[in-house]
C-alpha cells in the first residue's frame, strides 16, 4: 500500500510538474510577443546543435566555425546565417583575383544580423555595384581593435582595392574597454591594446582559446532540447546576458561618465578607436578607406533633442588627417522622419532591418569616392 501511495505522489507531482510548465511556455510566449521583448525563439527543429559565434581565432577571437548553419529565430525575423569554409558569413572567396573587390570590415550590422544575406549592406552594393564586397563583419562583441587584427591577419591577404570600415559607437568603445570588459566577467579570448596613444601592446584576457567561456564544446542532449523546443530555456538565457547589457541612461545622455556610445566616451577609449583606424590605412597602403559611423535609436532621438554630436566631429578630423574617406550617418537621418527612422531598425532586435541597410547602402555608395 506504501509503495503505491509513493508511486501515485511521484505521478501527480509529475503530472502537475507537466502542466505548470505548458502554461509557464504559453503565457511566456504571450508575454514574449506582447512586450516585444529581444530574445531567442525555440525553432522546434533540431537545427541549431550549437551555437553560431565562438572564440577561435588566435588573433582576434570571435569567428564562426566553418561551413556552419546557425537558425536565429525571434518574433520579427526568421534567419538561416551559413558561414564560408573561412569562418564568415559570405560565400567563397578565392585569396587572388583579377577583378576589383571591396573588403568591408564590422560588427554585427555589416554581418548582417536579422536580415537575409542578400538584404544586408554589402550585398546590396555588391549587386548594384557589380564589385564583389568581401564580409568580414562579425558579431559577438566585435570591436575596432578585432576589426584591425582581423584586416591584418586574415582580411588583407585577399586582393582588394578598397576598405569599408563600419564603427557602431553604441557598442565599439565597450567592446575595445579592457576594464569594462573585465568588470562583466574577462572570460573571453579577445585583443585588447594595452598602454597610452599610439604606444599600444596586444594584450588577451586568457592566455589560450582554450581557456574562453565561448569556445566551442559539446552540447548536451537536455541542452539542446530546451534550447530548440522551450521558450523557458530561452528566457533564462536572455535574463542572464542582460546584466551585460549596456543602455544609454535617458536623464544623462550627455555624461561622460555613463555608458560610451556617440556622446560619452573618454579619451582612452576614443584613441584605441583612432589607433586602430589608422593601423588599418597604413596596411591598406594607397587603397581608399572609408571609415562609417553607425547611430543605434536611441542615439537618433538623443541627436535630435540636444543636437550635439562629438564623435562625428573628432572622427572626420582624425580621418581627414590620415586620408581616410568619413561617412556619419547619424546628421543623414535628419532627413527622416522619427517613425522612418524607427523603421531602419529591427524592433525585435535593434540591428538595421532591410530598410536600414538600404539606407545605409544608399548612403555610402552616394559618399565614397571610390564607387565615383
């Protein structure tokens, strides 16, 4: 009789077990596309066996595993990203080639996160140029350092004529911040430049790839499951990144001391971005550089309300001075609309949607010299 009455307890706490999380996964998915919330979506396939972004590269860190699909599912896009046998987000690419070629170097927005490959930037210049556009944009906490080490050790041994180097300041000046990056944890493989303008030594938090939080290892079963199947898993994983997650304060744009994008950053940070601009021209040799500047949102309204712009400033005089072309998008999008410009944005993500990387496309193929 005891035995029974074990067997039916274990039942019913099963049974109940069961039912609360069904409920738990239907009002999360209720609540997840009611609040648009900017998280991961199960894709019920078994797709995804791991990961998309990885600590591999001895020399600038993050890349992708070769010939690797990755499913990215949220509740405004439904993306397929398919690396090269190289690690990028672009088809092959032979080291020498006879005809003209664009490298375009980035972060996330010049991968194209969000967007079918043909929709992202350098697709479209490529097909309305006819000139091939190389991708190395990256995303996983790519900054300006990253874009240097990756255009020296890798980027620059394709023929090319021309480079294409987009900063995204929302971003780029935490990623390049050895303390800031320390304070959130230190645990990934990732270069640094260490000392004072222009004397800069190469530094790592980890002494080997091997020692990174996001080195590839293999998943478990039970982790796959809920990862692919449970928007639970999901959630967990959302909560625990946004802790890391930086936002511009509304009250204090302008402070200095807050969080570094278009209007707050300091002059350390500042110069690890200039130094890693002109290493990129000096290999470059006479090849013409375009450097871009990417504006997020919040920094739109932020432009519009105080009409300030310092970074836009201090960049076009360091890229003038090094004969480097400069593009600010943020003054481009005086000419939208605030729901125009809203729209350049994914608003389940906050990358450029399809329409953003139009704008962006139309911009620079107007600006740069080189497309003349």
């Amino acid at each position: 009789m005891q035995k029974k009455n074990i067997i039916s307890t274990i039942k019913n706490l099963i049974l109940i077990f069961g039912i609360t999380f069904v409920l738990l996964e239907i009002v999360l998915a209720i609540y997840i596309r009611a609040t648009e919330i900017k998280i991961e979506l199960p894709t019920y396939s078994f797709e995804n066996t791991q990961g998309f972004w990885f600590d591999i590269n001895p020399f600038y860190g993050t890349s992708h595993l070769p010939n690797h699909t990755y499913r990215q599912k949220k509740y405004c896009f439904d993306v397929l990203y398919q690396s090269n046998s190289h690690g990028f987000r672009d088809q092959e690419r032979i080291i020498n080639a006879e005809n003209k070629r664009v490298v375009a170097l980035g972060d996330s927005f010049t991968e194209g996160v969000g967007v079918a490959i043909n929709d992202r930037l350098t697709n479209l210049l490529e097909e309305d140029t006819n000139i091939p556009h190389l991708n190395y944009g990256m995303a996983g906490n790519f900054g300006s350092t990253q874009l240097y080490m990756l255009y020296k050790n890798e980027a620059s041994k394709y023929t090319h004529e021309a480079v294409l180097i987009g900063i995204l300041p929302s971003n780029d000046f935490i990623d390049d911040d050895y303390e800031i990056n320390l304070k959130v944890g230190g645990d990934r493989y990732q270069p640094f430049l260490n000392g004072t303008y222009p004397n800069y030594d190469v530094v790592y938090y980890a002494d080997s790839l091997h020692k990174s939080k996001a080195v590839p290892r293999k998943q478990r079963w039970i982790a796959k499951i809920l990862k692919n199947f449970t928007n639970t898993y999901n959630m967990l994983s959302y909560l625990k990144a946004l802790r890391k997650i930086k936002v511009i304060p509304k009250d204090k744009l302008l402070d200095v001391s807050k969080v570094p994008s278009y209007f707050n950053y300091t002059d350390k940070q500042f110069n690890r971005m200039r130094y890693a601009i002109e290493q990129i021209k000096i290999l470059a040799g006479n090849r013409p550089v375009m450097v871009y500047s990417i504006p997020i949102f919040k920094e739109i309204e932020a432009y519009r309300e105080h009409g300030k712009n310092p970074l836009g400033k201090a960049l076009k005089a360091i890229c003038y001075n090094i004969g480097v072309e400069y593009l600010d998008l943020l003054p481009k999008t005086d000419k939208l609309s605030i729901e125009a410009c809203e729209s350049l944005f994914l608003t389940c993500d906050g990358h450029w949607s399809e329409k953003g990387n139009r704008f962006a496309k139309e911009e620079i193929q107007s600006k740069f010299e080189y497309y003349r």
